[in-house]
C-alpha cells in the first residue's frame, strides 16, 4: 500500500513562522525546490530534516505526526 501524507499544516507553519520557503530553506540547508518535492510526496523526509524542521518550527516532538505523517485523504 502506498500511503501520501498531507502536509498542508506543515506548510502553512512555515509561511507562518518564515513567509515561505525560501527563508525556511536556507535555515534547514534545503532549496525551496526540495522542500517542495517533500511538500508534494515526490521524496520523503529523511528523519533529520524531520527533526531539524520541527526545530525550526518550534514542534512539539509528540506533535511532529500531525505535521509530517497525517495521510492524506483521497476521494473516488
């Protein structure tokens, strides 16, 4: 089973917390076109960029699912 992860709120804390991707990006070590390939399921997170953003972002450890591993839901 392949699983897609919705990470609109992960997202919109970082526009919150940065204004976009950029700033959030040179922060993490990412570029904004990586950041967007893991925003949009086309790779995955590693757990140190995990741990790194939830950092930045200020996210609660117990809370870091919500923002990284909430299944997307997909209507037929």
């Amino acid at each position: 089973m392949f699983i897609i992860f919705n990470h609109e709120k992960l997202e919109a804390r970082i526009n919150e917390m940065y204004g976009d991707m950029v700033a959030f990006g040179k922060l993490l070590g990412m570029t904004k076109q990586r950041i967007n390939s893991r925003l949009k399921g086309a790779t995955e997170f590693t757990a140190t960029e995990i741990e790194k953003a939830a950092d930045l972002l200020k996210i609660d450890p117990v809370e870091i699912h919500k923002y990284f591993f909430e299944p997307k839901v997909i209507r037929r």
